[in-house]
C-alpha cells in the first residue's frame, strides 16, 4: 500500500502548468491513477494553456488537466475596471497602468498585470482551492485498499517563473490565499507551503530581443518583492492585502521553502530549455509526495531548522533561498521488451515469406495426390482417366439391318456420346470439387507451416506452370482427336459405302460380306472411342483452364499477404530503429539511462522463436496465414504485436528491475554511476556572496528513493565513500521497481546572493516600467530602509572580547579559553563553550559562533547590577596602567613570548585589545 502525503500541486503561468503536468504523468505512470489525497490545479491568464498535453509512459495515453484543474484568470477592459475601482487596485504602480490591456490570451510579461488578474479573479480563486482542498482533506475517509495518507499535514506545491507577468505577478497573492483558504477549511491542520521558483536565465538562452525585455528585471523585481515579505517584522508592522470581497490579514512569510532554480550547475551543465526544468522540477514535486515524502519531510524540516536559526544569515539578511537538484537513474525494460519483440515480429515475417530451399517439390506433392498430372503424352492422362474412361463402355459389335446401317450406326453414336457427356459432368464436378477442395487443404496446411507464405508462393508459382503445360498438352491433343474424328468418320463413310456396294452373291457368298462389317464395326468404334477422347480433352482444357484461375486467385492472395507481411515487416523495423534510436539519443541532463548500455545487445536468435507458437496464436477456428489476405495490415500488425510481446525474451527484458540491472555491474562500474549520479545532481543555482561570506559550507542533504532499501545494490555502504563531510543521505523504499531517484537540497543563500542578481538589479534600474506588483509595498520598503542587500553590522567582536574578560564571560581555564554562553553552551558543562589554546584561535572561534548579541545582553546586565559608579569605576581601573595587562586579561602567556615568531598573531591581537582599552574604553 503506498503511503503518500496530502498534496496539493498549483501551476501559476504556463511554465508552472507545464511542471504540474510533469508530475500529473509521475503519478499516473506510477500508480496508474491520481491517488484520492492528491490533486492538481492551474492558473493562467492565457486560456490556451488548458490544451497543453504531453506523453505519458502508459499506452501512448497523453496527460492533460481536465476542466475542474484549470482556472482562466482573465479580465476584459481592465483599464475599464480599474478607472471603477481605483482604491481596489490602488497597488498598480502609475508607470504600468497603461499597460494594462485584456487579459485574456497573457499577461505581456508585465508582473502587475498577473496580480490585477489575480485580484480582479479572487472569487473564483478561492473557490478553486478550497474544492481541491477539501477533496485532499477528505481523503482519509474515502476507503482505498491502495493508498494510505501519509501524516495529516497538507503540502502546497506552487510552481511559477519570475521572469514572465502571469507565474511572477500571482506567486505571492496565491501563497496567501491558500493559506487563508486552508485556515478557513480546518483550522488545525498544518499546511506548508513551497515553492518551486524558476530563475530567469533559461528564458534568456532560449530567445533574445524585445520580447525578453522584462525577463530579467521581472527576476529582481520578484526576488525583491518576496525577500521584502520572507523578512518583515508581522508582529509590529502588519500588512493587509485587499480583495473584492475579503482583506487578507498578512501574519506569515507567504512560503515556509523556496527553491530557486536557475538552468546552470556549479560545473557550468547548462539547461537551454525551459520544459526540461519543467519537468525536472515536475518529477521534485512528485518526489515530495510520493513513498519517498517520509524522508522529504524529514529533510524539509532540517532546512526549516537552518533557516529558523539564522546560522547562514548574512550580516542583516535572512538566508531563505534554497537549492535544488535531482537525477534519476533510469532503467526503462519496457523499451527494450518493446524493441526485442518488434525484431522478433520481423525475424518470423522473414522466416514465413522466405521459402525453404527443400520445398521445390511441394507441386508434384500436390499433383500426384490430386492425381490431375497431363504429360507425356499416354504416359500420364491422371485427370482425364479420372473424367472418362477412353472408350464406351458397351462397344458397336453386331450390325442388324445393312440396309439401315446409317440409321443404326448414327443412333449408336449419339447414344455413345449422351452417355458419355452424362458422364463425364457429373465425374468433372466431382473431380473438380475434389482438387478445389484438396488444393485449399494443401495451402491452409503448408501456409500455416515455418516458411510457409514462401512456400505456398513458390508452389503456386510452379503449380500454375504445370497446369499451364498440362492445359497445353491437353490443347495440342484435342487438335489431333478433332482431325482424328474427320478421319475416322470418312473411313466409316466409306467402309459402309463398300458395304452397300457388295453384289448380292457377294453378300451369300465368300468372307466379304463380314470383312466388311467388320470394317464398319471397327470405324464406328474409333469414332466412339475419338467421342471419349474428344470430351475428355475438352473437359479436361476447362478443369485446367478453371484450375489456373483458382491457382491465379491464391497466387494473389499470397501476393497479397505477402505484400502484407512485409509492410509490417517494415513497420516493425522502423519502430525498434525509432526506439533504438530513442535510447540513443542524448538523455535529459539529469537522467543516467541505464537500458543505453543494454540497447544494442537486444538480439533475437532462431532459437527463440516458434514459428508454429505464433501460428497457433493465430489458427483458432480460422484458416491462419490465408486469413490475412482479407485482413487489415493494422490487425496483422496487432496479432503480430499480441504474440511477441508475451515472448519469454520479451518479458525477460520488460520485467528486470533496476536492482537486477546494477547487479550485473562491476564495483567500480557501479562507482562510476553513483558519481555520475551525484554530479547530475548538482542543484540548478550558483550564488555569490559578494565578499560578505568566503568558504561558507551549506547543508546538504540526499533523499535517495530506491525501490527497496532493504535489498538496494545502491546504498549507504556503496555511498559512503562517495559523499563529503557536509553532505547527508537517506534512504526510502518507493516500489518503483525501474528507477532510483536522487533529490537533493541545499540551504540556504540570501536572495541578493542568488545568482545573476546583480544583472537582474541593472536591468531592472534601467527599465521604464515598474517590475514590482505594489507600488504601496514598495513606498514601504523605501520608508523602512528595506534593501535586498546586506547592511554591513559594525563589529563589536573586539569590544565584546575584551569586556568578556572584564566581566568574567571569558576565562582561561586548563588549557583552553573558555566563552560563557546559555544560547549555545552545553548545561552539564555549565555554558562554558571551549574557544581554543591560542589567543588568537580563541578570538577567532569568539567571531565565529557570533556570540555578540549575547554578550552584550549579560554585560548590559551586568553593568545595571554593579549600577552605573561602580561600573565606572571598574573600567577606570581596568584602565589605568598596566592593569588590564596583569589583572583582567586573563592571557595564558607571559609578555616576553609574544617576540617568538610562532605568538605573532597572538601579539596583534593583544595589542588591539590594549589600544582598545586605552584609546576606546578609558574614553
């Protein structure tokens, strides 16, 4: 069962639409549904956006938001609106209110005209959230034997760009009206909010000219605005923000983490598009509310915690900005299934369509059962002895009358050939049916055979050439039969004229008389017989010449499937080239795809295959093969597709997880990933501390999600060497069997530090409009001094150091200089905080844990207890000759040490330390 937060994902602009899609797809790919605590939600002033989709892994399914996820904030004649309403939308600073014209296709990369939309639209807003908030809320009621809500908390997810007007004028109004929302929902249930901030750069690499003009003085402008709220001071100074119908109450930052995402790493990987960052930014999001959240939240809290301490500040500046960087090792077996059962569809399309070398001798197979072979003259008459037998069955052998032998001999002939052509219908049909049938058995049984398209298409091929001769032989002895039937009656003609003609003592007398019958007899005979031998040749020219169009049928049918098979073929090959070619193209800069290194090993062998496995696939209740000459190339393509995906091989490769994937890798392969990983990593931000900080380590922490923890090739043991020191890695079981995720967060940079700032600044002094969205705020900001940039403290670590010792906050004790402090001393050691041997290290180790603040409190106090003239007369005496030096330093050193070469910066300082107490502190 996964166990998953309440999550809320908000889109602001088409950049933070485009992200929350990315995870929309993370979702659905994974659980093959949105899970019931999870839901999605867009705003945009641009109502195109809505038909924004992209592909997801599942059945070529494309992921886009539906109606309820989708919100078009737009505003007609708003110039209209605001001349109606000026105190309502009072915040438009003067220089940007001609250019507010209709929002409805954008918000023209001015910042202010996405916070009109977002006023004008408030209504529909909140209404917006609150439905999507209830159904997360409501989730743990909803019985699922799928799903369990991870905590009871609800996270809001928000990802925009800075740099255009929609994402970068609503981020801040949204924050807040979520919260408002969520408080008026249910008051008890924490909600936090983070978000996901794309820096302006990537916008600038992809396009120059006019229309990036406001890109990065919007990316100040933002920073500025958001920094001016991540600092305020709620308690005393509170801000309202007005709307139509409700005024927010301003108690909070608007965000608990922001993630600044820039398109460049610190070893210079460069994204120049914007829908990468969108979707490596979508897969973040999932990431923190996925399997993997438990961890998240874990180390959400830990940089909540740096920032809360103020540890990374600087000088007067909040340190809020946070990095973020993820990789994915991917192992996508179904690509490789896909493309060894595309190769497996064309290894059989090529066995069944070649022929085999021994199947020359199907024809006379065929022939010589269907008994129709014709050649050689009386050598083979199969089919014609099968139609008629050569010569009448009764034959003429007695004249009765020679006086009407005319009449005789003709009616015997006629009788001859009526029975014969009775005859011989009704053995040709019988015949013919006969070899239809056995001809569709003879190709139904060898199409459906290993090489038996091949096959079937040679034999036909050979086939119709025996018939064709067969029909010729057939034809050339008809010829003679009829020339024969001329002869022959022209010898009856005159055998029964020298018959009439015998004498009457011719006809009592002498062998004449039955020579001559005999000669007549003998005629009508032949002609009888040529009767026989004439209709069984003239059926026999119609039995082949049907037999050669039935043959001439098949043949284009096999043609015709043949013609099939090989499109299919070619389909086939183009789709395992076209994934081939996918697998090897260059990867998302923050994926490490591991099937690259398996794709062109994908190698389908004869043994494999069986031919008869497919057929049999294909033969229930059908004619197999034959069938796909009536079939669409589509449902051959299918059954093609059906057999070969479910191959063992196939499977084999689509089933793999990722872990067996590893296993098969070396030690030092497996390091090399790993760093590979690590490297690919790299939050997406640099910073520059403008010489207020130098050498400054940042937290880091890993949230590794593996598909098990328990059985992982991947884990802390193969990391542990790989890591540095400030670097922090959990692991967490996601049940994602194809992939392993690396998240990684760093904390935390003031804003001005975030890179390009200083550009971002010039861009945004030299423009003519204003790229911030309150002109009120902004006056503000003037009023209270507010600057994005440090102001630099002036440092009292010198006086605090001295007057430690004054007051005995500072001793030597031991070996060691000690520091009082209750705010970062350990109680068993009673506060005491070690600072170091030298005095100089000491001093140091003083600036370090910035324990000024402190120290000024207790000498503050201090001095009310000893009350004013004691105190002056303390540091009257501290003061006065070498009494500091001997009495209240409490150095550990005598003065003659300070000329070794080793005490120099020992000697320095102690110097300072008495100019300060007679040139400052006597004063």
């Amino acid at each position: 069962m996964a166990k998953l937060k309440r999550s809320l994902f908000i889109g602001l602009g088409g950049t933070g639409l485009k992200s929350i899609l990315h995870t929309k797809k993370r979702f659905i790919d994974t659980y093959g549904e949105i899970p019931p605590m999870t839901a999605f939600l867009a705003f945009d002033t641009d109502g195109d956006s809505i038909n924004t989709k992209i592909d997801s892994n599942i059945g070529g399914q494309r992921i886009g938001l539906d109606a309820s996820e989708f919100l078009h904030i737009r505003v007609r004649d708003p110039q209209e609106i605001l001349r109606q309403q000026p105190d309502l939308f009072d915040f438009v600073p003067t220089e940007n209110r001609p250019l507010l014209i209709s929002l409805t296709d954008g918000a023209g990369q001015v910042r202010s005209n996405g916070r009109f939309a977002t006023h004008f639209n408030y209504s529909a807003i909140e209404s917006a959230i609150r439905t999507k908030l209830t159904s997360i809320l409501n989730a743990d009621a909803i019985g699922h034997d799928k799903y369990e809500v991870n905590g009871s908390d609800v996270e809001i997810n928000m990802m925009f760009s800075v740099a255009g007007g929609t994402g970068s004028g609503t981020f801040l109004d949204m924050a807040y009206i979520v919260k408002e929302v969520s408080k008026g929902i249910n008051a008890t249930v924490e909600v936090s909010t983070i978000g996901f901030a794309i820096l302006p750069d990537v916008f600038n690499a992809m396009m120059n000219g006019p229309a990036m003009a406001n890109v990065l003085p919007n990316g100040y402008g933002a920073l500025h605005d958001l920094d001016f709220l991540m600092h305020h001071n709620y308690d005393k100074k509170p801000l309202e923000i007005k709307y139509s119908t409700k005024t927010l109450t301003i108690e909070k930052p608007p965000f608990d983490l922001v993630f600044t995402i820039n398109n460049i790493d610190k070893n210079a990987n460069t994204y120049t598009n914007v829908n990468d960052l969108s979707e490596l930014i979508g897969l973040a999001m999932f990431t923190g509310a996925s399997e993997l959240s438990g961890g998240m939240a874990s180390s959400y809290d830990n940089v909540r915690n740096v920032i809360a301490q103020r540890v990374m500040d600087v000088e007067n500046k909040k340190s809020w900005a946070c990095g973020l960087g993820l990789s994915e090792l991917y192992y996508d077996g179904n690509k490789l299934g896909n493309i060894y059962a595309h190769k497996a569809s064309t290894s059989i399309i090529n066995n069944l369509i070649t022929p085999e070398t021994d199947s020359f001798n199907l024809d006379d197979i065929f022939i010589d059962d269907a008994k129709i072979r014709e050649n050689n003259g009386d050598a083979n008459d199969e089919l014609i002895d099968s139609l008629l037998s050569v010569s009448p069955k009764i034959q003429y052998s007695f004249i009765n009358d020679v006086n009407s032998i005319d009449s005789e001999v003709n009616a015997y002939l006629v009788n001859v050939e009526d029975s014969a052509k009775t005859d011989i219908s009704s053995n040709y049909i019988i015949k013919e049916t006969d070899v239809n049938k056995k001809l569709n058995s003879f190709i139904i049984e060898h199409i459906n055979k290993s090489s038996g398209v091949g096959n079937i298409d040679r034999f036909l091929n050979a086939l119709a050439k025996h018939v064709q001769l067969f029909l010729e032989e057939m034809k050339s002895e008809q010829v003679v039969m009829s020339e024969n039937d001329k002869l022959y009656k022209n010898q009856l003609n005159q055998t029964i004229s020298e018959l009439k003609g015998l004498s009457f003592l011719e006809k009592k007398f002498g062998p004449k008389l039955n020579n001559a019958k005999e000669d007549v007899i003998q005629s009508v005979n032949l002609i009888a017989s040529n009767i026989h031998e004439l209709l069984r040749r003239q059926y026999a020219i119609t039995f082949f010449n049907k037999l050669l169009l039935m043959v001439g049928n098949h043949e284009e049918n096999v043609k015709n499937i043949i013609q099939k098979l090989e499109q299919v073929e070619e389909e086939c090959e183009s789709k395992f080239i076209g994934l081939q070619n996918q697998i090897n193209e260059q990867p998302k800069k923050f994926v490490k795809e591991l099937h690259r290194d398996f794709v062109n090993s994908v190698k389908v062998s004869d043994k494999d295959l069986n031919i008869s496995d497919f057929i049999n696939s294909i033969s229930v209740n059908t004619d197999g093969l034959y069938d796909f000459s009536e079939v669409s190339t589509k449902l051959i393509s299918e059954s093609f597709w059906r057999f070969s995906k479910e191959l063992p091989k196939a499977l084999e490769y689509r089933n793999k997880n990722i872990n067996e994937v590893l296993s098969t890798y070396s030690e030092d392969e497996l390091n090399k990933i790993i760093k590979e990983l690590i490297t690919k990593s790299n939050p997406l931000w640099s910073y520059n501390y403008k010489g207020h900080v130098i050498n400054r380590q940042h937290h880091e922490a890993f949230i590794i999600g593996v598909p098990n923890v328990n059985s992982s090739v991947i884990n802390k043991d193969t990391l542990s060497n790989i890591l540095e020191s400030n670097q922090r890695a959990d692991f967490n079981s996601t049940s994602m069997h194809d992939r392993i995720v690396i998240y990684r967060m760093e904390a935390t940079v003031p804003a001005y530090a975030v890179s390009n700032m200083t550009l971002y600044k010039e861009k945004r002094d030299s423009s003519r409009i204003s790229h911030h969205i309150d002109q009120n705020w902004l006056l503000r900001m003037d009023r209270e001094g507010f600057d994005i940039y440090p102001t630099k403290r002036e440092d009292h670590s010198l006086e605090y150091w001295v007057t430690g010792f004054i007051y005995d906050f500072i001793k030597y004790e031991g070996e060691n200089y000690l520091a009082y402090s209750e705010e970062k001393g350990d109680p068993i050691e009673d506060y005491w905080i070690e600072l170091g041997t030298y005095r100089d290290e000491a001093f140091t180790e003083f600036k370090r844990l910035k324990l000024q603040d402190e120290f000024k409190s207790m000498i503050d106090s201090k001095i009310a207890d000893l009350g004013e003239i004691e105190n002056q007369k303390l540091i009257k005496e501290v003061s006065t000759s070498t009494n500091y030096n001997e009495h209240y330093s409490k150095k550990n050193f005598e003065n003659s040490e300070l000329k070794d070469s080793k005490m120099i910066k020992v000697k320095e300082l102690f110097s300072d330390e008495i100019n300060f107490v007679k040139k400052v502190l006597a004063k």
